[in-house]
C-alpha cells in the first residue's frame, strides 16, 4: 500500500492547511517538508486539488511565491484574489514577498518567526549557489 493510500494522509495535509492563519501563506514544498516522508510538494497539490471548502486551498502557493491554479481554477485569478482580499500584496509578476507572508508553523513570536524566516531563506540561497 502506498504512503498516499493510507488512511490519514489526506487528513494530515488538510489539518495542516486550516491552521494556516489568514494573510499568511504556506508552500507545496513547506508542506510536504513538515509533513515528512511519503509527501512531495507535487502529492500537496493532488490533495490541496480535492479539498473541502472548509479548507483554506488558497493559501498554500509555490516555491516562487506565485498562485499554480491558472489552469485549473476558474477563473484563472482566483486564488491570488482571495489571497488579496486577506491583505496579501502580489507584484506584477504575480508573486508575493514569501519573506514577508510566509507562515511557520511553531514560531511562538514575530521576532522568532523573522529569524527562522531569515535562516530558511539564508539555507536556500546558499543552496541554489551550490
């Protein structure tokens, strides 16, 4: 049985996703990150797809800080809409400042969460160098 048929796994996207505050974005990535093995930021967005609408699908973007469901939501501006009207600003590449929206699960204060976004973003740089 794979890791995506096994009862919960859906669940555990889902619960993950409803915690995400509103203004606040998470990505595929992130997601699958936290979640461990057996998750890709590619499975997130098979599940985020077949999501209730109790589940904010919305605020989970990609690694560029831009919406992915032009193609499969309509209309095509749908999620960056709903992302807008909570506050998130998007520039005319279509992109928001994930330094600035991105939300960390755990970060107990906005000086803790800032670090954390500081070393996330410090350890990527450094890797697309490499």
């Amino acid at each position: 049985m794979s890791k995506r048929a096994e009862p919960g796994y859906r669940q555990r996207v889902f619960r993950l996703v409803r915690r995400i505050p509103q203004g606040r974005v998470m990505t595929y990535g992130q997601i699958a990150e936290l979640l461990g093995e057996g998750y890709t930021p590619r499975t997130v967005g098979f599940v985020m797809h077949g999501s209730a609408d109790s589940v904010p699908w919305h605020r989970v973007i990609n690694a560029r800080g831009a919406c992915s469901t032009g193609g499969i939501v309509l209309p095509h501006d749908k999620q960056q809409r709903m992302l807008e009207a909570e506050g998130v600003q998007f520039d005319s590449q279509g992109r928001c400042s994930l330094e600035k929206y991105l939300w960390l699960p755990g970060a107990r204060s906005k000086s803790q969460s800032n670090s954390r976004k500081r070393t996330l973003f410090k350890l990527k740089a450094t890797a697309q160098r490499s």
